[in-house]
C-alpha cells in the first residue's frame, strides 16, 4: 500500500510540474502577442508566429486597449 500512495504522489507532482511548465508557457506566448501588439504588428502575423489563437489575441486587445500601437492613452 505505501508504493502505491508513492506512486500517487509522484504522478500528481509529475501532473503538477507539467501543467506549471504549461501555464508558463502560455503566458510568455500572451506577454510576446503584448509586445507584438505594441509594436503595431498584425494579429494574424502575431497569431502564426506565438501559436496563440486570432481570437485569443482580440482577447488580450480587449482586455488592455493600450496593448494596441495607436491606441495609447
């Protein structure tokens, strides 16, 4: 029963480990899309070139207009 609950334990660190590693991911991909944005650059370019979504990105504008070349207040 112990090497069990070791087992258990060491899977859920593992899933852990790996969903950490993948929200970080994904918000470097958010924090390169914000400075693209900045920069002026297209959504479809910035879309194929962090691997985020079209709509994801629009996400991003609308939650911080700023984020947008021009837009600055």
């Amino acid at each position: 029963m112990t090497e069990l609950l070791r087992t258990v334990q060491r899977n859920a660190l593992k899933k852990g480990r790996e969903e950490g590693r993948e929200e970080g991911r994904l918000e470097e991909k958010q924090a390169a899309a914000r400075r693209l944005l900045a920069l002026g650059v297209d959504i479809t370019v910035i879309a194929n070139a962090t691997g985020l979504t079209v709509d994801v990105i629009r996400e991003l504008v609308r939650d911080d207009p700023s984020q947008v070349s021009g837009n600055r207040s």
